[in-house]
C-alpha cells in the first residue's frame, strides 16, 4: 500500500498501524473459508460413511448459507452500530465453535447436521460487514482496491490451504480430524484479534499520529442520525445493479466451492487426495489474479480513468471471461485441459474484486458496512440454490456441462446489468 498522503505530518516509513488492521482481517477470512470448504472434500467421506445421494450431499453444502444469508444484513447493522472489533472478534468465536462440533452433529443425524451448518453460517455472516466496517475508518481511498483485493484474497488462499490439506487428513486420519484441526485455528485467530485489533484509528494508542491525521482527512464524516438510510438504499439503481452483481459474481465463486472436488473425483475419476490438490489451483489462479487486479486498478485511478469507468471494466471482463471457459469446459475429459479452464474460470472471475466488492466503499462509505451486509445476503442465495440446483442437475443429467452452461449464464446477465447501471460515484451521503 501507498503511504503517501495530504497530512501536514509526513508519515514515517516502514509498516503502519493500518496494514495490522488489514493484515488480521485478511487472516480472518482465510480462517473462514477453511472452516466453510474444509466440508467440499470431507463431505466426500462423509457421504461414502452415511450413504448420501448427490442430492442429499447438496442439501448438506447448501444448509450453511441459510443461516449465513439470515444474518447477514443484522451483522452490518451490529457493526455498524458496535464496531467491527467486537463483532468480528465474537462470529470467528462462534463459527469455529461449530466447526468443531460438526462431527458430533453429523453421528447424531442429518436434520442435527444441517442445524449446525446453518448455526456456522450466522457466524461466518459478520465476517465481511465487519470487515468493511473497519476499512471505512482503516484504508484512505487509493488503497481500497488493494486492500479489499487482499481481503477478498483470503477466500482463495483458505480453500487453497483447506483444499490442499483436508484431502490429506482425511486419508490419514479420517474425516472427523478436518473439522477440530481447523476449529481451533479460528480460536487461535481469536486470541490474537483481540490483543492487536482497534476499532477506530483516531482512538488507537498504536497509530502514529501523521498517520491518524491522513486518515482523518479520508474517513467518512460523522453521522448526523443513527437511522439507517433503508428507503434510499432500496430505490437506488446503482445499489441493485450491486446487489445483482453481488449475486452473479457469488454463483460461479459458490458452485465450484461446493463441487469443484467432486467434479474431478467423479468426472474425472481422481482419488480423494488427487481431487483436492486439483481443485486448489484453481483457487491459487483466482488469489494471484484477484491481486493483480487490484494493482492494476488502482493504478487506472491514479492514471486518470474514472473510478466509474475503471469498476466497470473490471467487472464485465472478470464476469464474461469466466464465462467463456465455462462454457469451454463443460464437455472436456483429460483432467488437465479441465484444470486449465478451471484456473481460467476462476482468475478471471477474481478481476470482480476491483469491480463490484469495493464499490460499496464507494457509493456508501459511510455505511459500507450496512451496504456489504444487504448485497452479500443477495450474495448468498447462489449458495442455496446455486449448490442445490448443481447437485439436482448432475443427479438428473450425469455430468456438469448443463451446471457449467448456467453458470455462464448468470454471469453474462450480470455483466450486462453492471455495464449500464453500476456507478463509482457516492450516492448515499
């Protein structure tokens, strides 16, 4: 990140207080999709154990986002009204909580499953309002597209962590290992959040005072009500050009989450292990790219493009590109021309994470955190229905090209809708 800025204290050189924020909120969410993905491979276990169908195993993947969906837009309010601190430090508590009772649920039957799953996900549903709750105060606006690149980063770099090592302690230990290995990591996290976190820079012992001053120029100016503005948000064109790229973006990110180890296990016929270590380039391709692409963004801004212009093309191009190698894809059967459109699907995809998820910070930074909490409920239902309907579809037609093709879909009609109503500009005051 810049440390340049308009203060008349020039900042020191060297890490500043800021990159500890980010950096512990980057690690929060690579702890919150280890937790969420560690089940993509362990469900295969699970299923050959209790006899699940396709369809069966699909109910279980989708369960969780019912609950994260639910809680979603009352954790942007909470903290909004609480600080991310708290909320952040007490939903990564509670989600690895039932991370590691999940095994008990599941030897106790499937409806106890799903209600643990679902109990998961209000707790993996604060994880982004809070986050942005603190960026608003935390990141001036020429790093925002790097610093929620490397926050959206944690997505790919936990499955690619969780990818990589559940398949191996699966074989090695069994699949109740995965949930308890990975539940403690969160509680380790938050330990540490609580000892080095702080809500608000202007309060903050730790923060240098050129930079408390740089950041002062930069924060959102304080709220003259506490009333949330729900009319506005909800008769605003550009917030449902948001929400609706919040849901198109989320399909292909939650479909190949849920079943991108079971495609290359069953249509590709690789071991469980083989399975895992394929699917986590994909997600490697999607980190890299995602933080190229924050670079690049930034560096459009400060070249002269319009913040407008410069969300645009970077979502249109992460939306169609990924739709062309889904489309590419759905009749391939050497694994390792699948694994190159996966890679493809995926880093493309991640361009997104310059287009719609910081424009929240831009047309709402006052309440980025409300905003984040409203879009990623919208966000959330590809992970119902998105995960349930390719569970159906490969039960009823034996492959994935007709889940591919929708996919593609989903995201081509995005695209189109962000291209003609998306804005940069602030709209909610």
């Amino acid at each position: 990140m810049n440390t340049t800025s308009e203060s008349a204290l020039p900042l020191q050189p060297g890490w500043q207080r800021r990159y500890t924020i980010v950096s512990l909120c980057v690690l929060a969410a690579f702890v919150c999709y280890i937790d969420r993905v560690n089940i993509s491979v362990a469900v295969i276990g699970m299923q050959e154990e209790f006899g699940w169908s396709e369809t069966t195993k699909g109910m279980v993947l989708s369960s969780f986002f019912i609950g994260y969906m639910l809680f979603m837009a009352p954790s942007g309010w909470l903290a909004n009204r609480l600080g991310g601190k708290i909320v952040l430090g007490v939903a990564v508590a509670w989600w690895s909580v039932f991370t590691i009772l999940t095994p008990a649920a599941a030897m106790l039957g499937l409806p106890i499953l799903i209600i643990a799953r679902i109990a998961m996900g209000l707790g993996e549903a604060a994880m982004f309002p809070s986050a942005y709750n603190l960026y608003g105060r935390w990141v001036p606006p020429g790093e925002r597209s790097r610093a929620v690149s490397l926050l959206i980063g944690g997505i790919p770099l936990g499955t690619l962590f969780a990818l990589l090592t559940t398949g191996w302690l699966v074989e090695t230990y069994g699949w109740h290992s995965v949930f308890y290995t990975f539940g403690v990591v969160g509680i380790a996290w938050c330990v540490l959040w609580f000892l080095k976190a702080h809500n608000d820079p202007a309060t903050d012992p730790l923060c240098s005072e050129p930079e408390r001053q740089m950041l002062a120029s930069h924060a959102p100016a304080p709220k003259e009500s506490q009333e949330i503005p729900w009319k506005q948000m909800f008769t605003t064109p550009a917030i449902w050009a948001l929400m609706i790229n919040h849901f198109c973006s989320n399909w292909v990110l939650y479909m190949l989450l849920a079943w991108l180890p079971s495609y290359f296990r069953s249509t590709l016929d690789l071991s469980i292990i083989n399975a895992g270590i394929f699917s986590a380039a994909p997600w490697l391709s999607m980190f890299i790219i995602g933080n190229l692409g924050g670079l690049v963004a930034d560096k459009m801004v400060s070249g002269g493009l319009s913040l407008t212009t410069v969300r645009k093309i970077m979502q249109c191009t992460g939306l169609i590109g990924s739709a062309v190698c889904l489309l590419a894809v759905q009749n391939v059967s050497e694994p390792y021309a699948a694994l190159g459109w996966m890679c493809g699907a995926l880093g493309i995809a991640a361009l997104t994470w310059s287009g719609f998820v910081p424009n929240h910070l831009d047309i709402a930074p006052r309440y980025a955190d409300v905003l984040m909490g409203i879009t990623n409920t919208a966000g959330t239902i590809p992970g119902i229905i998105g995960v349930a309907i390719t569970g159906w579809l490969v039960d009823s037609t034996g492959t994935y090209a007709s889940a591919f093709a929708l996919c593609a879909a989903v995201n081509i009609f995005g695209a189109v809708v962000w291209l003609f109503f998306s804005t940069a500009e602030r709209v909610i005051d």
